[in-house]
C-alpha cells in the first residue's frame, strides 16, 4: 500500500473523514473556513482517495492544538495516524525558536488516550493539571 501525504484538503474530504469518525457534520462553509485558518494541516491518500488528514491550529504565540487527527477505519493501525501526528509535532519543532516555551495540546476521542502517551501526550486530569472541558453550543438553549 503507497500512502502520499500533502498539505492540501478539501471541505469536502474533510467532512468525509469526519463523517467516518462520527463527528459532528460541519457545513462546507464551516469546513472551508477551519482549513483556510489552521496553522498547518497534512492528509495521507492512497490511490487518489484521502484517508486521513490531522491539523494543527496555533494563537501564533506559545499554543498549539492538534486538532482533527482521522484515519478511515480500513486503514487504521497501518501506521498513518502515527505519522501525521509525528509530522504535525515536527513541524512545531522546526518552527519553534531555541528560548520559545511551547505547549501542545488536544483533546482525544475517548478510548484513543494511548495512542497519544505514545508521542509523550500526559492524559488529564493528573497531578500537574485538570481535566480537559468541551463546550458545544448546540448543547445551549
């Protein structure tokens, strides 16, 4: 199996991917918007299909968030989550300057924690830091 991975991804690939992680469907304005603003985003394909993608989203000062991070399910465990993230945490590396303090975070699909520790990722809450929280405004009446 020949994976390409790129720097381009279309809303529409993007709301396949995250139809097939069951997330919530975004509009293809949505969609097109959160691509345009990402700091950096990478997709894997496989004979002319994408199956995975994961982006990176950044304040442009010290925080950085993995954001997205997807793989069809056939194609799962073959290794190409593991290298959009190592690619999205070396993109960081590369761009961050010697004296810089950057903090890398994200929020996993529950279930997928390990996966993450793997990259050295701490699961929260621990005795450093809290919990993570969500809050999705479709949930607010």
């Amino acid at each position: 199996m020949e994976i390409q991975y790129h720097h381009n991804l279309s809303a529409e690939d993007y709301n396949r991917l995250r139809h097939s992680a069951g997330w919530v469907d975004l509009t293809l304005e949505q969609a097109k918007e959160g691509l345009k603003n990402s700091a950096y985003v990478i997709a894997a394909s496989c004979k002319g299909e994408v199956i995975g993608m994961a982006r990176c989203l950044s304040d442009g000062g010290y925080v950085r968030f993995i954001a997205d991070v997807v793989v069809l399910p056939e194609y799962q465990g073959c290794g190409i989550g593991r290298h959009l993230v190592e690619n999205i945490l070396q993109e960081i590396r590369k761009t961050k300057k010697d004296d810089e303090y950057i903090s890398i975070n994200l929020m996993a699909a529950k279930g997928k924690e390990a996966f993450y520790e793997k990259f050295g990722f701490a699961v929260r809450p621990s005795d450093q830091s809290g919990a993570g929280l969500t809050l999705n405004l479709e949930q607010i009446k």
